[in-house]
C-alpha cells in the first residue's frame, strides 16, 4: 500500500508553533493532526523524533 506521511511546523498567532502531521494512501483523502508546543525547541523535538519513528516503519523522506 502506498502512503504518504507529512510533518511541517507553522507558527500560531499566540507565540507558539503547531507541529502539522498530515497521513493518508495516495489518490485518497487523507487526515490531519495539528500539535500544539510552546516553544519551537520543543516543535522541532517531537518533529524528529516522529520522523525517526516513521522512517523506522518504512516511510522515506523525499525532497
């Protein structure tokens, strides 16, 4: 099964930064899941860490 999975960090209007997690099969519609962090240390932190999860599962980052 083909799938895509897609992380990207936007600021929200309070100060802090949304961690935007996007998934779904290609040619579907897919879900969304917005994470909220105080920080942008803390963002970029959970960032990585779902991106090593996720490429341990079989995902490959495309640039």
């Amino acid at each position: 099964m083909r799938r895509s999975y897609c992380l990207s960090l936007q600021p929200d209007l309070f100060g802090g930064v949304d961690l935007v997690r996007e998934w779904g099969r290609i040619g579907c519609r897919g879900q969304s899941l917005i994470e909220r962090h105080c920080c942008e240390t803390k963002a970029v932190a959970s960032m990585l860490a779902l991106g090593i999860a996720k490429r341990n599962k079989g995902y490959r980052s495309v640039e």
